[in-house]
C-alpha cells in the first residue's frame, strides 16, 4: 500500500511515459514508436515528433510522412552545424503527446541539459506524455554484464530510474537470426557496414544475451507494476524460497547451492535461516561448528541469498513465523540426518509445522 501511495504521489501532474526497449538497434522501437504516433493521431491526438532516428531506413523514413515534426534546434560546434532537439520548442508548444528518440543521447556542449533523458524529465514535469526508446546495453546497471557479452564499455548510459518511473516498458523482441536476417538485408545499417557488423556486434551468441537482459529488464518492471497497481490478494505470488540449514556442513552446504540453483531456475528471492538453539548459544557451540556455519552464511551471500539469524528455542516455531513474515513460497530443509532437523522430524512439531505450511500454501521440499 505504502508504494502504491508513493507512485501515484511522484506521479502527481506529471506526464505519462511510456519506453519501447531492445536487445540492439535495428529490431523496430523507432518504427513501432511512430506507428504508435499515426494511431493516436487518427483518435485527434495532439501528438507530434520531438526527435527520430531513422539511420536512413526506408521503411521507417516512410512512416515519419504525414506526422507533425517540431523543427530540430540548429547548433554550431567545432566548425560543423549540427542538430538537437529543441526541447524549449516543445515545451512551448507542450503537444499532449511527443515522440523522443534515442533516450541515451549525449546532447551538444551548452544545451540546457547533459543527456536527452533529462530532458524528458523536463518534458514529464510539465505534463506532457512522452514516448522515448532505448537499447538494453545502455542501463546504467547492467553496464559491466554488458561489456562483459560485447568486450564494448557502452558509455552513453541512461540511469535505471527512468525505467522506474516509466508507466509502460515494452520490450520488441525479435530472434538473433531475425536481427541478422535484417542486416543482411541492408535494413539496419548501410551495406558497406554489414561485414564488420556481422563480425563484431551482431554475432548470434551476444545477441541472445543481449536478449536476455532486455526480457529480464522488461519482466522486472512488469512485476514492479503488478505490485503496484494490482491489489495483493489478487496478485500471483511470486516464488519465494526459504532455506534452513543447522550446524550440519555438509547439508547445509548442499541445501544452499541447489536452493540457489532453484532460485535461479524461478527467477525467485530466496532466504537462508539459521535458528540458534540455547545449545548452540555462543560459548557452548564448538568452533568448528561455529567456523562451518559462518562460511556456509558466507557461501549463501555469495550466492544471492539474504541470511537470517534468529534465536529461539523452537525451531519449528522460527520456520512458521519467518515463512510467514517474508511471504515464502516454499521452505527447503535438507535430508535429516542426526542433527536438530531429525529431532523435529521424530516428533510431532514436524506435523506442526506441516500444517502451519499447509494452511498458508507454503510448499515443503526436502533436498538430498
């Protein structure tokens, strides 16, 4: 309730923004923004061209007749004229809708802003509805994952908050052969650039990669808007795993790194929970076991999990309520051996907890 109240108070008077987003240039965000512009304007939208690329592509060069352009701002520099949207042009004339693209740009030395992206947060702040795009390599946070993939630093970078902020992502997808089909085809670069192309950037195996992001990026958002708009009880819930590992090594080791294989699999948050007995209380623990268990915690922050220490003499009572608190979908203990998971299993807390899971649709799974 507190971010839904949060979202719509950032959003007061402000513009609604809209990003169409891809794996690299070339896929169709330009073309599907400005077929987007012919819909609204046959509705009598005010709707007009803030910027467009077309790179010199015939087909979406064909779809930039017949809409409304607002004159680019003309600017000398370096001894050559150069272009750049002239975002005071548009905000005098503050259409209801504006199409801007290439959302990373590095606007001219002397503009009003640095970046094209602050001027859509100029352009929103007024109240005009914007409709920008962008490619996945260029999110500030994916930066190294991306250098990474393309051995290139991307450095025109846009920070992740504008996709925070924006009211719809929209990923165009295309497969890898699709992608190199259209460069092959002179529909994405000039024909003198295909070769090299082909070699560097446009290979199969980056490009999937690329694709990858932009699908998790646009997936995240969606499910940030799930949390937002749509009321919690009507939400699918998302998986959630808790892990509960004892002083036992060599479990413990094991239930951690499936646990996170599980995780990874569903794309899922997950917990490793480590109840302290008044046995196992500081000074009457060994210390080896206490040495085992700080790198089993160790090894569970590595990889990706949020440790949670609890002390309580109950540790069927710890698991209820921590699966409870965090809204876990399913609970993993590892396979009883002589150690205080056996003890529960021997006693009749275990059909406790069993039924305390049950009743709130929380799964079990025991891994071997």
């Amino acid at each position: 309730m507190m971010q839904r109240f949060l979202h719509l108070a950032n959003k007061a008077g402000r513009g609604e923004f809209k990003i169409y987003i891809g794996m690299s240039a070339g896929v169709g965000k330009s073309y599907r923004m400005l077929q987007e512009a012919h819909s609204l304007l046959r509705k009598g939208v005010n709707v007009q061209i803030g910027f467009i690329e077309t790179h010199g592509r015939k087909e979406t060069e064909a779809l930039v007749e017949g809409l409304p352009l607002i004159p680019r701002r003309q600017v000398f520099y370096k001894g050559k004229m150069l272009e750049e949207m002239d975002l005071n042009a548009i905000l005098l004339l503050a259409p209801e809708w504006v199409i801007v693209d290439e959302l990373a740009h590095t606007n001219i030395p002397g503009s009003k802003n640095e970046k094209r992206w602050q001027d859509v947060m100029d352009l929103l702040n007024a109240g005009i509805n914007v409709i920008s795009a962008v490619n996945i390599q260029h999110m500030e946070s994916i930066n190294h994952q991306v250098k990474t993939i393309t051995g290139v630093e991307v450095q025109e970078r846009v920070p992740d908050s504008m996709l925070q902020i924006a009211d719809e992502v929209v990923n165009i997808d295309l497969t890898a052969d699709e992608l190199i089909t259209r460069l092959k085809e002179g529909k994405i670069y000039d024909p003198a650039k295909v070769e090299s192309a082909l070699k560097n950037f446009f290979q199969s195996e980056k490009i999937l990669q690329l694709r990858e992001l932009a699908l998790k990026e646009v997936a995240s958002q969606v499910e940030r808007k799930v949390e937002i708009e749509i009321p919690r009880g009507q939400q699918m819930r998302h998986e959630r795993f808790l892990v509960c590992i004892s002083t036992n090594d060599e479990v413990a080791k094991k239930v951690i790194r499936k646990a996170a294989r599980l995780a990874a699999y569903y794309h899922g948050e997950w917990y490793v929970l480590y109840v302290q007995t008044p046995r196992e209380s500081v000074g009457r623990i060994k210390l080896s076991d206490q040495r085992h268990l700080i790198n089993n915690l160790k090894l569970a922050t590595e990889l990706g999990a949020e440790v949670l220490r609890v002390q309580d003499s109950n540790i069927s009572h710890a698991i209820m309520q921590t699966a409870v608190e965090k809204d876990i979908t399913t609970v993993c203990i590892g396979k009883p051996h002589i150690s205080l998971f056996g003890i529960i299993l021997r006693t009749n807390v275990f059909s406790q907890l069993l039924k305390t899971l049950s009743s709130n649709e929380i799964d079990l799974v025991i891994l071997s």
